[in-house]
C-alpha cells in the first residue's frame, strides 16, 4: 500500500438541490435565504408565480399617522438590534391593516431575531388573513420543518404541492430532501414526503423526480430497502434520469449491491459525466480496477475537458504498469490546469501530478528524473509526501539508512503527520523485507491511533509477514469483533486461515461473509478461490480464481490461478498465467514464490 500515492480530486457525489421554490419571487427575505440556502451551485428558480393576495390599494388603507408611526419605529427598533420589539409592533400594524406585506414583514423580523414561534404567530396570522396566499403557505411549511414540527407540516406541504404548476413541481419535488434536512424525525419526514408526492407517482413529467426524492427520504431514514425500491421505480418511469442514477450510486456506496444492477440501462444511454464518475469511484473502492478504468476512459473521451478523470486514469494506468499511458494522462490534467486561474486548489492538484510523475520515473528506475518532478512540488500540506517519495528513491537505491533519516527529519505539523511518518517508514522497511522493523514501526502508527481499523488492519498483515501469525490473528479478530461488517478483516483473517490449512471450514465462512458486504471484490474472490483449493475443491477453485483475474489482473491472484491449474496438469494455461502475472508485477513475492517452490523457470 503506497500511503503517499496521490489523493483523487474529490466532488460531491450527489448534486444538492436547492430550496429553488421557496426563493422565488422574493418568497423568503435575503437573510433567512442565505441560511437556508445550500452552498453547491443551485438550479435556476421557476418562474414567478400567480399569488391570491396582493397589497391593499392607496385607498383601501389610511396611512394614518398612528400607522406610519409605528411601522417607523418598528423598523429603527429592529434597525438598531431589537428585532422582537420591532416585530411585535410590525405584527400589530399588520393586523390593524391587513396589509400582507406587513405580515410578511412580521414574519421576517420574527426569524430575524431567531424566535421561529414568534414567526409561526405571524404566520399564522398571515395564513388565516390570505389563506389562498402562497407565499404565506411557504413561510409556514419552513417555519414548521424548522421548529422540527414535521406531522404539522404535512398539509401545508399538500397545499404547495397541489398549487403549483408541473413546471413548478419539479423544482418543489427535488428540493424536498434539503428542506427536511435537518429534521430530527427522519422516519416521520419520509412519510409526510411521500404522502404529498402520492399523486405525482405515475407523472410522465414528475414520477422519476417524485420517486427519487422519496428514495432520497428513505435512505436519509435509514430505510435501504425502500430505498432501493423507489430507484427502481424511478429508472423504470425513466431509465434516463440523472437523479434516479445518482441515487442508485448513493445507495451502492451505502452497500446496497443490487442498486448495481439499476445502473446499466442509465449508463448505456447519455449518462451524465458526473454520474458516471461518482460510479467508477464506487468501483474503485471496490478494487474493480478493471470495471473503473471502464468508466473512466468514457468520461475521458465524452468530457475530455474536464481534469479529474485524466488524474484518475493516470492513477489507474500507474497502477497497471502502463507507464506511458500514466504519463500522458498527466499530462493531460496539467494541460487542462494551466487554465485554471492560480488558486491552493490549484497548486495542490498540480503538485498530486508532480507526485505521480515522479512515481512514474521511479518504476522506470530514473531516479534523477523522479528528483527533478520532486522539485517541482509546492511546499505546503504536501511537502511530507514529497520527502516520503524521495526516501522511496534512496530506498531503492540501496540505501535504506539515509532514507529512514530523511522520513524522521521531516518535521511533522500536525498529530496525523506524525502517524504518517511511522506509516511511511514502515513501508520502507516493509519494501526492503524487513518485516520485523516494520511491524514495529507500524505499531507506532497504531499507538497513535488504537482504534482505527485501516492502521491495524496493516499492523496485522505486517504481522504475518514477519512470522507472527498468532499475533495477526488475534489483530484481525480484534478489527471484527469492533467493526463485523470490516470486509478486509474477514477476508485478511480468512485467507490467513486457508494459507495455514488451518480452520478451513471457519475460513471460507469468514471469506463468504466478506464477499457479502462487497460482492464481485476480485481480491475476495481470490481468497475464496484458494481456500476452496486447500479444501481440495480444484476445479471450483480454478473456476473462481479464473473470475477473479479475468475482474482484476494481477500477480498474486495469478500466482493462485497458475498453481490451482498446474496442479489439475493444465501445465500450458499455467505457464501463460503465470507469465501474464510476471508482467504485471515481476517483483510480486507470491508469484516469486510459487514459482520457487514448484521448480517451475518461466
């Protein structure tokens, strides 16, 4: 594992909508709209709508000096900080004069001066003054999720809904997820949600929004399965739609597997780059290296102008040994960051590409060309991965001393800098085969932060490494006992099992329930292939490791393959293999040692 490899510019995997319909027309007053109002780039408002009230004519209401006199020192009152006073002595203006604006007005000094209950007399007010008002409706419906009084808002929820036009519904529908944000009864908001969108179900124009926002709902209330059900309804009204695929990409990263499945009419359509992208990110988590590079090269050839998928496709490519494909995806995102005005995020993007160029010119053994890309790199946050890469280049260079003094002479800023330094020694040692130094450096790491799963879950591994599989065992079941749904225990601790021969039947449990909570992982299928091999199931075994490589081609998993093949006497296919996976990854200590102790020369 390479702790300093460059991290992948990170978007929000699902684009927020706005609440688009409560700001239009002036319908919430500037202050209230900017809390209220979601920080990502927001969808255009609809269009004004009719409302039934309007402002009382010059004759209709005598401006009398009493009035005028209040109404000025309502506004100097809450001009000058006492917006309570200035709003009790608005309300009463509005209701001597039933002006709608002045309740309004009311309204706004209410919430400016943070007494949601005070704004809800108003409103009330307001409401029972104009009840056809929707702007009153609106007020109400946001004063009532504010103060967490979710049944309540149910009927003006309703009245908004039905009121409103088809095109105005849209924008209402999605934005329904933001406002209930912040509701302590999520269950209850789910409800009420899909109670109003009851009607818009079967919309041709709104089912798939309607559906998707109440999968959204559900999934916020923790209810994955219903979840699951309105994407699928949502993509069967309209298998086109971008929210529908991004809620399925939501609910795959919440380990809802089966959403995987609702993707693939979406994706073979015109998909939306940014859905196609929160996708391979799901995959990459899911170690699909093969599947993600997939997606990515689509995203690259359909938005060639947008950076992130080019540093991501370099990464990809690194990782595959394609050195030259790695580098002219670099190349390509700094081209594309050249464009981009000067910014920190800027210089931090480019200095991931410097970082990466540099990994590149290491594997080809240039050192002095990963020097001069070190040097191009910025300072800052990321000046210990800089120092952590040229170790890695004095490491590999024979010389293990000076790159072990480089890490500790760096100093650290911050307490996850420490722990990183004994992380990046660690790898060090773990490079050069010094397992014993780097389970020790490891459980430095560890003592820093006990009880993080990743960094005993690396102690654990260096543990077998160095010889000490009792000591591995007892770290891996200390991770699931924590975290029982951690997969990379559950199949760490499983293969470890099968490797020994020891426990067979608990290990193939144990990696069964680890390809549960990640299906299709090819490095799980790996194990679960190799231990049905120590069970002596070959031909299942050779099946499952065929399934494996053909997901994620790589030198461990063809290590396996080749040696549950030589021994069904399937000698050439297990040469091929074999050889594929040397190309991958000649330095490979599995496929080393396979090799070795089955006499075989390739």
């Amino acid at each position: 594992m390479d702790y300093y490899g460059p991290m992948v510019l990170s978007h929000h995997r699902l684009r927020p909508f706005a609440l688009a319909w409560l700001l239009a027309a002036g319908a919430l007053p500037a202050a209230l709209a900017q809390s209220a109002a979601p920080q990502d780039v927001v969808p255009a408002p609809p269009a004004e709508v009719e409302d039934a009230e309007h402002p009382l004519a010059a004759n209709d209401t005598a401006l009398t000096a009493e009035l005028f006199y209040e109404l000025l020192m309502s506004e100097m009152t809450a001009g000058n900080g006492d917006a309570a006073t200035g709003y009790a002595l608005m309300l009463d203006a509005a209701r001597r004069s039933n002006d709608p604006r002045l309740y309004r007005r009311a309204s706004e000094l209410a919430l400016q001066s943070r007494s949601a209950e005070a704004a809800l007399i108003a409103i009330h007010a307001w409401n029972a003054a104009y009840p056809d008002s929707r702007e009153a409706n609106r007020y109400l419906l946001y004063v009532l999720v504010t103060l967490n009084r979710v049944n309540e808002s149910a009927e003006p929820l309703a009245k908004e809904v039905a009121r409103a036009s088809t095109r105005e519904k849209l924008s209402i529908v999605r934005a329904l997820p933001q406002l209930y944000a912040r509701a302590s009864n999520k269950a209850g908001a789910a409800r009420v949600v899909e109670q109003a969108l009851q009607g818009e179900l079967k919309h041709p124009a709104l089912g798939a929004a309607a559906w998707t926002t109440i999968g959204r709902m559900r999934l916020t209330a923790q209810d994955k399965p219903g979840a699951l059900q309105a994407a699928r309804s949502a993509l069967e009204l309209d298998h086109t739609d971008d929210g529908a695929a991004m809620l399925a990409v939501q609910l795959l990263d919440e380990g809802s597997t089966d959403a995987e499945a609702l993707l693939a009419p979406y994706l073979a359509a015109t998909p939306l780059p940014e859905v196609r992208m929160a996708y391979a990110r799901q995959l990459l988590q899911s170690q699909r290296l093969a599947d993600a590079q997939v997606q990515i090269d689509a995203v690259t050839q359909e938005r060639p102008d947008a950076s992130e998928p080019w540093l991501i496709q370099a990464s990809l490519k690194l990782q595959s040994g394609e050195l030259a494909g790695a580098d002219a995806a670099l190349e390509q995102f700094t081209t594309l960051l050249q464009e981009v005005p000067p910014s920190e995020a800027r210089t931090r993007a480019l200095n991931q590409a410097w970082l990466m160029h540099a990994q590149v010119a290491e594997k080809r053994g240039d050192f002095a060309q990963a020097e001069a890309w070190l040097e191009r790199v910025d300072g800052g946050a990321q000046s210990l991965a800089a120092q952590v890469r040229r170790a890695s280049l004095l490491a590999r260079q024979g010389k293990l001393t000076q790159a072990r003094a480089l890490i500790r002479a760096t100093p650290a800023q911050t307490a996850e800098e420490e722990r990183l330094k004994w992380q990046a020694e660690a790898q060090l040692l773990r490079d050069a085969g010094d397992y014993q130094q780097a389970y020790e450096m490891q459980a430095k790491a560890v003592a820093l932060a006990p009880q993080d799963n990743d960094l005993v879950y690396d102690q654990a591994m260096l543990a077998e490494k160095a010889g000490r599989p009792q000591e591995a065992e007892r770290l891996l079941r200390g991770i699931i006992a924590r975290k029982p749904d951690y997969h990379h225990a559950l199949n760490a601790l499983g293969y470890l099992l099968a490797d020994r021969g020891e426990h067979l039947t608990e290990a193939r449990t144990l990696i069964k329930k680890a390809l549960g909570h990640a299906p299709d992982d090819p490095f799980i299928t790996d194990s679960l292939g190799w231990v049905e091999f120590r069970l002596g199931n070959r031909e299942r075994a050779a099946s499952l490791l065929q399934q494996a490589f053909k997901t994620q081609p790589d030198a461990e998993i063809a290590a396996h393959l080749g040696e549950v093949l030589w021994s069904l006497k399937r000698r050439e296919q297990a040469m091929d293999v074999w050889r594929e996976g040397q190309r991958l990854n000649s330095d490979n200590e599995t496929l080393r040692e396979t090799l070795k102790r089955l006499g075989v020369t390739l």
